[in-house]
C-alpha cells in the first residue's frame, strides 16, 4: 500500500468541518504535505410502483452543485493563509466508506465534529466516530471548542486554530501504542513540539480496576513498574530519534482519564487502538471512543492498519 504525502480532510460546509479544514491545512503547511479536500454525498431511493417495484432516485444535480460550492469555498479558505498544493474531490456514496477507501492513498485523515449532512449529528457522528477504527492511515478528529474548551455555536465565529507545541501520547506497552509513540515523535518534529508521554495505572483505593487487589500490594511499586516498563518502550522508539526529548508520566487513573485531563492543556493527544476490520462489531476501544467524546483538542488515533502510512515521516 502506498501512502502519499497528502493529508485528506472531509467537508460538508458545517462550521465543524470547515474548523477541521483549517486544522488540516496547517498540518500539511507545516510538514510539506498536499491537501485533498473530499466533500461525499448519497442521494435516497423511493420505491416506484410504476416501475414494477424498481427504484426511483431523486435528480441529484441540486445536490451536487451544493457539493462543489462547498468545495469552492474550502479550497479558496485551505489557501487563505499561503500557498498550498491543494485539490478537491467530490464523491458520491456514504460518507466514512468513501473516506476509508480513500484512506488508502493519503498520510493522514481529518474530520470535525458536529457536522452536519450525515457527518456528526451527535456528539461523535457516524464518520468521526466510525473513521478512525476503519482508516488505513491515522485519523485527527478536530473538535469544534473554543480557546477555553466550550462549545461553539454552528452560527458563531471559528475558533482560530492553535499551532501544535505540546503534544501527549497514551502508552500503555501494546503495538499500537508503540506506533501512536513513533507517530508523535513525527509530528513533534514536524511542528517543533514538546513531547509528553502518559501511562496510567488505577491504583487509587477504592477505586478504579486494580482496587480487588489485596491491599498488601505495594501500590508504589505497581506505579515503579510501571515507570520503568515506560522508559524502556520510550527509551526503543528514541534510538532512531536521539535529537527528541520526551517527558514521561506515569500517574494513578485510567489512560482515558488521564488523556482526556491533559488534552485541557494540550494542542494533540495521540493514542493508538485496536480498531476492527470491517464494519461489523465494536469500532474503537473503550479508552479511545472516551478520549474522541470528551477531549478539549484535536486527538490522533493511530491503528494496526497505520503501520505502512508514514507513522514515522519526516517533513518534506
């Protein structure tokens, strides 16, 4: 598979996606990439008894002119702030199916929150929540807050994006975390950010899913353990990188807990997930839908799918 170094961003004119948009433009001004922006749509079918139980489909020319004035106005805003190799595609069909096909060809996918048009009528729609478990490469989805963390109105002015400076990624010993690590080390690079790794053990009494253990269990020493284990999988992924610094934390929390506190003083948290082929069955893991539904900025998913996609690029 072959991953060009190109960041794609979905689009369907909701303040959402085109807060999403301005994210995705910065991250391919800044490593050197292009930017596809990709606006999808299906139009419904109605049984027509006059055609002996065939279907009729709507004319869907209104449609598709909405769709490329949609990405008229976004090519024009990708643009707005320097030169950039940009390209727009329309599609037609559902929305995470076209962006995880298209995912195959691209560095790096970004979607928005509080979409609207089939994007996210939720907190976490269909794409932004189905997205990231399915995408061939990394997946950021840009949540529409304000500088404080609140809720912006789909009518009010976008927030302006932050530059990335302080990145966190979630490590927990598993593979994918290892490539959500080798992922953040990248992204530290491009944008000449500080680089914080996170490791959380539920320790605290009472509390949490290691408070069965019997309470001659030395808590200080799981935490020492702990640290240690963290060292070492820092320690491995730094040899190729020896000009990176990484801060490491292990705290008392769940790994959710823990990134969904830091990503209030953080422009990226970068976790990794299991993901499932497939759209059958679970999509995310518990920690990673968590961290999507209630992080205050952009969170990077990194999956087993994501280890041909430039997980460990260097800005061009």
């Amino acid at each position: 598979m072959t991953h060009d170094a190109t960041v794609m961003v979905g689009v369907d004119g909701s303040a959402a996606s085109l807060h999403a948009l301005d994210w995705a433009a910065a991250e391919a001004r800044t490593r050197g990439h292009a930017l596809r922006i990709v606006c999808s749509y299906s139009v419904p079918s109605f049984t027509a008894a006059s055609l002996d139980g065939g279907y009729a489909a709507l004319d869907d020319t209104a449609i598709l002119e909405g769709a490329r004035a949609v990405l008229l106005e976004a090519k024009e805003r990708a643009r707005a702030d320097g030169p950039l190799d940009v390209t727009a595609t329309v599609a037609t069909g559902d929305a995470t199916g076209v962006l995880v096909e298209m995912s195959r060809e691209v560095s790096l996918a970004v979607v928005g929150t509080r979409g609207r048009g089939g994007f996210a009528d939720r907190l976490l729609g269909t794409v932004s929540s189905a997205l990231p478990a399915h995408a061939y490469c990394p997946t950021v989805v840009v949540p529409l807050r304000g500088a404080d963390g609140s809720a912006v109105a789909d009518d009010g002015p976008l927030p302006a994006v932050r530059p990335v400076r302080r990145i966190v990624v979630g490590i927990d010993g598993s593979p994918q975390a290892d490539l959500a690590l080798r992922r953040a080390i990248a992204e530290a690079r491009a944008w000449g950010a500080e680089l914080v790794a996170v490791a959380g053990v539920p320790v605290g009494a009472g509390a949490g899913i290691l408070a069965w253990m019997p309470a001659t269990i030395d808590h200080e020493q799981l935490l020492a353990d702990a640290a240690e284990g963290l060292n070492v999988v820092v320690d491995r992924a730094l040899v190729d990188n020896p000009d990176i610094t990484v801060r490491r934390h292990v705290l008392d929390g769940t790994g959710a807990e823990l990134l969904t506190e830091f990503s209030s003083a953080s422009d990226l948290v970068v976790l990794g997930s299991r993901g499932r082929g497939g759209f059958a069955g679970l999509l995310l893991g518990s920690t990673s839908q968590a961290v999507l539904h209630h992080a205050q900025c952009p969170v990077m998913v990194v999956t087993n799918r994501c280890k041909d996609a430039g997980a460990s690029d260097a800005p061009q």
